[in-house]
C-alpha cells in the first residue's frame, strides 16, 4: 500500500496587489480594502497596516475605512496605498480601480476641510511612510489660499525640490505627479533669481513631523534670494496655478521611486521642500521643509540623529548633537504614561543632555501640579529616561480614532561631547515602554564621521630612489614628497606617498686604448691615432611612488605601516662618446670626439623594494618622525631611511 501525499502550491503573497471594495449610500461612498494577511517579525510587536487612499478627484484620506463625497459624476480611478508595519514581506502592489460615482445630494456637495494644514501655512507636506530604498513613497502636496492673505484669488507656483546635494546619489525619481486643478508644468529656474524666502527662524519656514512647530507670522526684515535655498538640492519640479479661491485647498499626489542607490544609512535623514510662490508680492513665498528618515523595515518606532555624518576637522568638545526619539502607540486603548529609555555613549557628557522638545507638550515634572501632564528626566551613569505622565495618547486601534498622528509622540534631546571623541561610530538605542506593556526596542541611531582627507609632507634621508640599487649603500639620498590619507584615523588605514622627481646624470669611462699607433685622416690631415677612451654619459629620470600602503595607529602617538615602494624610470638616455687624441706628422696633437651611440628609452625599468616602518609623534594629526626598513629583492639588499612628517 502506498500513500501519496499531495502538497499544496503557496503562492507568493507579497504579489498580490490590494484590493478595492467600495460601496455607496446616500451619495457618499464607502471604501475598504482586502490585504495580504501579515507576517509578524519575531519580536517586534503586532504588525498592522496604515493606509493612504487617493479618490482621483484631488481628495485623499489616511484612514483605513474612509467615506469620500464625489462632486461630481466622471468615472475616477481610486488607488490605495498600504504600508506593512512590523511585517517582514513587501508592500502590497497598488492597483488602481476604476469607478464611476453616483449623483450627490446638494447638501453634500462639498467634503470637510482636508485637516492636512496643520501647521497653518498655505503649504503643507505629509508622506504615506518614511522612504526605503528600492521602495515607493507618496507625498500629498497640499497648497491653499488660507483666509489670513487676505486676498480673494491667488495666482501663482508651487515647486518641490528633492535629492539632496550632501548625497552622492539621488535619493528619490518622481515617477507621476496627480493633479486636479489645472495646474501647468512651469519653468522654476526663471523665478529663482526673483523669488525671495525668508532667512530668519520666525519666518513663515514650516517644518514637517521630525519637528512638529507651530510656525509664527511674525515679519521679518531680512529676506535671501530662493536660489540660494534651492542650490541645497539637485532636483525639481514646479507647476502654476490660477484663481486659488479664498480658503480653498488644492492638493497634488506625487508618486516617488526611492532609489536602489539611495543611502543605505538607515539613520539618515533626507530632505524633501516645498515652496509656495505668489504672484502678489504683498504675500510671502512659503518653503515647508520635510525630513524623512531612511529606513530599512516600516516601524513607527525610531531613534533618529540629525546630522549623522560630521566632519571630524570641525568635531570638538563643544559639538552639540540633537536626537529624537520618535513613538507611536498602536495598541487599542490610550497609554497615559510612556518610558522611554535611551542609552547613552560614554563619549557624551551627561551633564550637557538636555530636553528641547516634546509631542505631547508637557511641562516638567519638578514644576507641575499634582495630576498635571509632565516629564520627568531620570538621569543614569549610561542611560537616561525620559518619562511621561498624566497624558492622555490614543491607540492606533483604538475605537473612534481616525487620525493616526494624534497616536504618535517623540521626545527630542540635545547633548554634547565630554572631550574630543576618537573617531569611531557612535552608537545609541531606545527602549519604549506604554504602561505596564513589554519594552519597544528602537533601531540603533549611529553618528558616523566622514572620512576627510589628510595630505602631509615628507622629507626622507637614506630611501633607494633608483631603479638599479645595487650601489645605494653609499648613496644616501634627500628627498621630498607628500602623501595622501584618510583625516585622523583612529586605528587602520591606507595611505599613498610620491615624491618629486629625481634627475641624474653622470659620465664615466667604459674603457681605454692607449698606444694604438694607427693612422687616420682628418680634413685631408694625415694623423696618428695614440689614443681612445670610451665615455658614457646616462641621464636617468626617475618617480618614486607608494601606491598603496597599509597604516595601523597604536595610539595617539605611535603609528606603524608597510607597503611597497616603487620606482620607475620615465626616461633614460645613454650617450657613448669616443675621445680620441691625435698625433700630426708636425705640429701639437689634437683632440677629437666622436659620438658613437646614442639611445633613449623610456618607461624603461621598474623596481619594487619593500618596507616596514614604525612613526613616533603626533600620528593622527601633526609633526611625527619616521623610521623605514627597506628591502629591495632585486638586489638583495636592505637599508634604513628615516623621515619627517606633518600631517594636515
């Protein structure tokens, strides 16, 4: 008797796109959707999805079961973009749906106000999800003509600037921009000349969830030209518009691809900015920055490091970091009181943390009334928490919450260095804590320094700079060259070494006939040859380089290194000369010389000596003394140089 025992085929599910389902009442349509089920990372805590939909009227919605009033009758296609929080497969592929609506009834001709402009300028920006490389992002850029201008139409452009200039590569392609206004593709380099944005803090300069101010209208006296803004970025975009209506808000739906080559730093911040461009000059032009932290899973949890790549040059005692450490509370039901605990490195001076900002806005404990909303700063030897108290911070999941940012919070601290750090990463976790739950442990933010460069020069006595060695014992050479190495690394590196080229000449005789009583003639003058030398004349020029060299610092002041020297021969000329003495049949003698060979070569010869060497002195950065063995198998022979050095 035999079994067979059939497997079921598994399909991929991380390919199956979400599905629309929408139903209508009353002229309102109703929308939820169908999604792959999640997959928990093992861990981390529920997974859940967070939701963007976007009608295709110009309306959108962050909430997971939205109900939309169509305007009008024209069929719409409606996407739906689903982001995996805590889930370790791919994000459901969006797959727009076409519908048609139904008529509305007059009296709900119109939606609510949107909510977006939070921040109370004419612009505004929010992101579905933080960026993940090779992944999509959409951005709703929100524009509006709010009743404060004064001004019953508004004419004029709006621009997105993307792509970072401190990156390499381009973070971010924007693959389709959505409108529904009528707005025109513009031309942004002909206003960047013209346009001015404000330069002082409490100007209308709006700044998105990293930071979360309210913005002041305070005016301003001092303004710089939006070109000298917009030169921070290599990308953008700009579109007109016409007769923005008073107190109505327009909204654009851009679709970026975040790049393969997108930093792979996942405690990197990117920035996206919107500008908003009137015509009247009587109204400011607007910029409202985004930054968006890199990440490589969707986790709404996270420690964030502004400026998390710092010139080690301009690194010292008095440098300030800022970090952020952002929460969300997905539970079902509000949390009331939040631990969150951050490690702290041993570089930092705990003295110097301080708190700068905090969502929800609370006071301090030590000055609070009893039952009032607080937090409190529990200092430890490596570790601080901070603590929130008396809050009230709704659950994602929570019933009648629709607004998912009124579930997150952060806490924002400054802190700085007790003394010049070496230059290592800087590493730094949180752990978060809703009530009496499990702990939420954070990614690690990791301050890292840019390499930087260190150019130095040598002066070297005693180095083989010469093809051909094998007299060199007893020619110790001068000689002045520079390197080229990473700035102040703290323990290995590599390092690079030329040196200006040498010259030499030198003439010398190969052989000698004496007594050779022969006879010639010269200009029809019979002579008697009595003798002829043989010179040789070499000009040798020769580059002596290291192209590549190991380096190890033991310390701050002792350093070690090994490499090959090489030198090559870019020309060589060898001249044979015959010097001939004549004797007449009267008269004195005569000299005559001939040239009897002359060859030039170059790129003629190559020599490899190996070296070892100890430096003793200031070996990050400063003068230091030097000591090479070298050992050149070519000739079997070995000697000691020595050479100063200062580097930059």
């Amino acid at each position: 008797m035999s079994i067979t025992i059939l497997h079921a085929q598994v399909l991929p599910t991380d390919t199956v796109p979400a599905i629309i389902k929408y139903t209508t009442e009353n002229g309102a349509t109703k929308f939820d959707s169908e999604l792959r089920p999640l997959r928990q990372i093992a861990g981390a805590p529920a997974p859940f999805y967070t939701y963007f939909w976007e009608f295709g009227d110009g309306g959108f919605s962050f909430e997971k079961d939205p109900i939309h009033q169509y305007k009008k009758t024209d069929s719409v296609k409606v996407r739906l973009f689903a982001t995996n929080n805590y889930d370790d497969g791919k994000r459901p592929p969006t797959k727009p749906r076409p519908i048609k609506p139904l008529t509305p009834k007059p009296m709900l001709a119109s939606n609510d106000p949107s909510g977006l402009f939070k921040m109370g300028g004419n612009i505004e920006l929010k992101s579905n999800c933080m960026p993940k490389p090779g992944d999509d992002m959409m951005l709703v850029f929100g524009y509006r003509n709010k009743a404060t201008n004064g001004q019953q139409n508004v004419n004029g452009t709006v621009a997105i600037l993307y792509n970072d200039r401190e990156f390499a590569n381009n973070n971010f392609v924007l693959a389709e921009t959505r409108t529904y206004n009528n707005e025109k593709k513009g031309d942004l380099k002909s206003m960047l000349t013209t346009a001015y944005v404000p330069s002082k803090k409490n100007a209308p300069v709006y700044y998105a969830s990293l930071t979360n101010e309210m913005p002041s209208t305070t005016a301003f006296d001092e303004k710089v030209l939006l070109k000298d803004k917009a030169k921070d970025f290599k990308s953008s975009e700009s579109w007109r518009f016409e007769n923005l209506q008073q107190g109505e808000e327009r909204f654009l739906f851009m679709h970026f691809k975040t790049t393969p080559e997108m930093v792979k730093d996942t405690n990197a911040v990117v920035r996206i900015s919107a500008v908003f461009i009137p015509d009247n000059p009587l109204l400011e032009t607007e910029f409202f920055n985004m930054e968006l932290q890199i990440v490589a899973s969707h986790d709404p949890n996270k420690m964030v490091l502004r400026k998390s790549r710092m010139n080690y040059r301009f690194t010292g005692k008095n440098r300030e970091l800022t970090y952020k450490i952002r929460f969300q509370n997905t539970g079902e039901g509000p949390a009331k009181k939040i631990d969150v605990a951050a490690n702290i490195s041993e570089v930092f001076s705990m003295t110097t943390l301080r708190v700068t900002k905090t969502k929800p806005e609370v006071v301090n404990c030590d000055s609070a009334y009893t039952g009032q909303s607080c937090i409190k700063t529990i200092k430890g030897t490596d570790s601080v928490h901070f603590v929130f108290s008396n809050i009230y911070l709704p659950g994602l999941q929570q019933k009648g919450v629709n607004d998912a940012d009124s579930t997150m919070g952060f806490v924002e601290y400054k802190i700085r260095f007790k003394e010049k750090p070496k230059k290592l990463p800087i590493k730094s976790g949180a752990a978060i804590v809703f009530d009496k739950n499990e702990p939420i442990y954070t990614n690690r933010a990791v301050g890292r320094f840019k390499m930087g460069l260190s150019p130095a020069l040598i002066i070297g006595y005693g180095f083989p700079f010469q093809t051909d060695n094998k007299n060199y014992l007893n020619d110790k050479n001068f000689v002045i060259g520079a390197s080229l190495a990473p700035y102040a690394p703290h323990r290995s590196y590599w390092q690079v070494e030329v040196y200006l080229n040498t010259f030499k000449e030198n003439t010398f005789l190969v052989n000698t006939d004496v007594g050779i009583s022969r006879d010639t003639i010269v200009n029809k003058i019979p002579y008697r040859i009595d003798r002829k030398d043989n010179y040789r004349t070499t000009k040798i020029m020769t580059i002596n380089a290291v192209p590549l060299q190991f380096r190890y610092n033991l310390n701050k002041y002792i350093g070690a290194g090994a490499g090959t020297l090489v030198s090559v021969n870019l020309y060589d000329k060898s001249t044979d000369e015959l010097r001939y003495r004549l004797i007449p049949a009267q008269g004195t003698q005569v000299n005559l010389n001939v040239i009897a060979n002359d060859l030039t070569k170059r790129f003629s010869d190559i020599n490899a000596s190996f070296f070892a060497d100890v430096q003793l002195g200031l070996v990050h950065v400063g003068p230091s003394i030097g000591f090479r063995y070298l050992y050149d198998p070519k000739t079997n022979n070995s000697r000691m140089g020595t050479y100063l050095t200062w580097k930059l």
